[in-house]
C-alpha cells in the first residue's frame, strides 16, 4: 500500500489534469480523490470521483476520511497549477513520520509568467487560529492524526463551509502542526484567478456571512476545548471613579510625516460638537516632512489643540499612544484618529462617548473605507457585524482587527497601555480589554479610513506580509495562554 491519497477539487482547467498526473506519477499515490459539486469525466489515473458537496463540507470530508486506506492524505487548493521538485513528497513524508506531525506544510515558489519567487510561510503557533492561516497549495494530514482527533473531540458539525477549519483545529490539539521552511513545490497563478478580491476585508465582506457564522461556531467550539472560552456573563462594565480630568474627552492622533493630510484630520476633530469640554493631542513622532510646521501653527491657533513632540525618538505608534495616555492633558475617554483619516461627522465623538459612558471599557465605531479624495472604494462600508455581545471576545482571536474608530475609558487603559509597535498595538490592547470588561459596538459609518500609498500596510512584501501576520498570532497565542490561566488551565 502506498502511503499517500491526494484530494483535490476538480477544476476544468487544463493544468489540472497535468498537477494530478504529476502527483500520481511520484509512485507515491495510491489513490486520488477528485472533489467536484457536479458531475464531471475523470481521466486521472487510480481516481475516485465524489460530487456531494464543496470540499470543505463535513459530508464530503466523512466521506473521504470512512474510505480512505492511506497512512496519509494530500490535500491540494484549489485554482493553481502546483509542480512538485524531486524528491518533495519523499522528504514531506519522511518529516511528518518523524515529527509525529498531524499536519505538514512547506514554503514554495510563486511562479507568474517567468518570474520565479520564493513564497516563505509562518511557522504554526498556538495562535494560528485564523481560518485563512497559509499554508501555500499543499497541505500532509496524518489520518490516525485525524481520527484519533475526531474520536477525543467529537466529529465534524455539520457544516458547508468550515469543515477543514475544524479538522486542523481538533488536529493541532494533541499533534504538532510542522513548517517545513524549504521550497519543495512551485504553484503557477492561473491568468484569471477567482476570487482575487477580498483581501484583508473578507472576513467582513457580507457575501461571506453564512462561512463566518459556521467558522466562528468551529472556533468557539475549539476554544472550550482548550479550556481558553470565556462567558460572557464574567466580563465587568466600567466602576467610574470621581477621579478628576481636565476634559472630558480627549481625541489622540499619532502622526510621523503626514504633512498631506494632518490639517484634515485635526480640523475633523476640531470641528466635532459636544456638551462636553475635548481637546485634542497630536504625538508629533519627530516628523521631517514639514507636518511638523503645520501642527505648530495650529496649535497657536486653536488652544484645544496639544502639539506634543515626545523626547524619545525610538517610539512606534502604540509608544506615542502612551505619550498621549499618560499626559497630564488626556481627557476621562481617549479616542483614536489616525492622521490620515476623518471623522464621518461633527456629532462622532460625542456619539462615542455617550457610550462609553454607559460602562463600556472600550467602544468600537464603523467605517466607510474611501480613496485619497475622501470618494467610497470597496469594500466600501465596514461595521463588523460578525461581533456579538455573547461572544464577540472571544470570537475577537479568530479574526484579525475589531474595526474603527476606537475609544478607551482613560483609566482602564492606563493600566494596561500600548505594545510600542506600529502594526497590531490596537488589537493586542483590544484583545486585552476585551478578556475582561464589555466592549461597546457602534454599527454606523462613524469614521472615513483613507486607503492610500502612504498606508503602512499597502503593498507589503511576502516578507512584510508574513511579519505581521507572525506578530498577531504571537499576540494570540499570548492571549489564548492569559484565558486559559483565568480558568484554572496551563
């Protein structure tokens, strides 16, 4: 018996009969499993055809898992051309008998016209817990791995869409998941790739609804498992103190070299109409681009305005957060506006803070996502419905942002402050907040988010791309670890 089974969903493209052949051809492959929602003639070799569903079902998945008679199965994505390099499912195999891994996954080219580029993965981490975690176009299941998960944990729900979700999860419980970080394959972009768009707003994206509902519900469940899934009923509203303020709300806007689009937001925040006294504090990160000049005749201006230029010149963005926070300036609520977006209207901050004044630790408005010149671009409004108040919290590290903008109580946030990073210090903190008090939800378009060149996420590399990635699943694998310490586990 050979010790593989490849599972791929069918594709009409002609390169999928040459990935398949070249698959069987390794003298690896004792059967293939061609996934296909309708009917279609097979021409690949030793294969068996299955039409009940997509393949990340729960009846499809049972289906393959009742018959399989492998040691292993290989599932391949769908949509793109994969050559293996010699030798590739050799060493694979070989690295996941060794390991013990329930699953194995290793780096691989892109290759587009002629161009050949390394695609580096992440390694797996406690916290690599979103559904769409790469791993590239191949991925080695152990099948004792998988049936002795589904045997402690309990089988598959029945659902349509996060059917492979809740296996790797269930599987990465008691068995190692291995990154294998050498190239052992090429993966060739078809010339209209489906499903291109979406990118980092698909989570959000209503047409994805139904698919998020059933992810979160297979995250919920992995999350009890682990002993890290927090009631609800435990998460604390605000004990406001008599603690005195010199205003009531405070606007922090951190800027480094945004000389095109500070005055905006300054006078965005200027321009909001309270009940209550605000003012608003800039952290000038030591800008050299003449943004500097500009926040220095504002603030001569307009006396609600804090021109503060700290004397550190090693802090991100979450360290000038802090400046912001701990000065004696800063207002009973702390609100974000980053210098490059817009309040929606003159009435968002206090819209803001008549929540927040309900006890909610940290509230979370909606955005309308616009181009330089302030016109809507898709995906166009964002509100994060996905959040419930029953297990918003613990849904929060599955997906990877709460939304914007967003606004602290001042004391709760002092004690816990800012990473000084600039990417994923308002999630860690989020995340932190959210472990233990109520987050308060806004569901209308407060907040115009400029996607620009200047963004620090636009047009991040491979390598940019995985450092970031890394970064947040090291926040949640942190938080994952604090949940479980709450409730009594290791």
């Amino acid at each position: 018996m050979l010790p593989l089974t490849i599972v791929a969903p069918y594709s009409p493209e002609p390169f999928f009969a040459k990935t398949m052949s070249s698959l069987v051809d390794s003298g690896l492959v004792e059967d293939t499993v061609i996934v296909s929602e309708k009917p279609v003639d097979s021409k690949i070799p030793r294969s068996r055809l299955l039409v009940p569903g997509p393949l990340s079902s729960q009846e499809t998945l049972m289906r393959i898992l009742h018959d399989v008679r492998t040691d292993y199965l290989l599932f391949v994505a769908e949509g793109r051309h994969i050559s293996v390099e010699p030798g590739a499912l050799e060493k694979i195999l070989t690295v996941a008998e060794t390991t013990q891994a329930g699953l194995v996954y290793t780096d691989f080219y892109d290759v587009t016209g002629r161009s050949r580029v390394l695609h580096s993965l992440n390694d797996y981490q406690l916290g690599s817990v979103r559904d769409d975690f790469d791993f590239g176009s191949m991925i080695i299941f152990s099948v004792s791995a998988l049936r002795r998960a589904l045997t402690t944990y309990g089988p598959t729900p029945p659902v349509k869409h996060a059917g492979l979700y809740d296996l790797r999860l269930k599987v990465s419980i008691d068995h190692p998941v291995h990154h294998l970080g050498e190239p052992l394959y090429s993966a060739m972009e078809p010339d209209n790739p489906a499903g291109a768009e979406g990118g980092i707003f698909a989570y959000v994206d209503p047409r994805h609804v139904d698919s998020q509902k059933e992810m979160e519900a297979v995250f919920a469940d992995y999350l009890k498992k682990i002993g890290a899934y927090l009631p609800s009923r435990g998460l604390k509203a605000v004990d406001h103190k008599t603690q005195p303020f010199p205003v009531e709300a405070s606007v922090i806007i951190p800027v480094r070299n945004r000389k095109r689009t500070v005055a905006d937001a300054v006078q965005s925040a200027l321009s909001q109409e309270t009940d209550f006294p605000f003012n608003i504090i800039v952290v000038d990160n030591h800008s050299t681009d003449g943004t500097t000049a500009i926040l220095s005749c504002l603030s001569e201006e307009f006396t609600a305005l804090k021109h503060i230029v700290p004397e550190r010149t090693d802090l991100a963005i979450g360290g000038c957060w802090n400046e912001a926070l701990y000065s004696q300036a800063c207002g009973r609520y702390a609100v974000q506006l980053d210098s490059d977006d817009l309040y929606g209207s003159t009435h968002t901050l206090r819209r803001i803070v008549d929540m927040l004044r309900q006890g909610y630790a940290m509230v979370v408005g909606s955005y309308t996502i616009v181009n330089f010149d302030l016109e809507e671009i898709p995906p166009g409004f964002i509100d994060h419905r996905e959040w419930t108040d029953e297990n918003g919290h613990n849904n929060a590290l599955r997906v990877n942002g709460l939304g914007a903008p967003r606004a602290f109580d001042t004391q709760v946030i002092r004690g816990i402050g800012f990473l000084n990073v600039s990417y994923g210090e308002d999630y860690a903190v989020a995340l932190r907040i959210c472990r233990e008090y109520r987050i308060g939800r806004i569901y209308e378009s407060l907040y115009l988010c400029r996607r620009w060149s200047d963004n620090t996420d636009a047009s991040l590399s491979i390598e940019g791309t995985n450092r970031n990635n890394a970064f947040k699943d090291t926040i949640r694998t942190n938080e994952i670890m604090a949940r479980k310490t709450i409730n009594g586990g290791a």
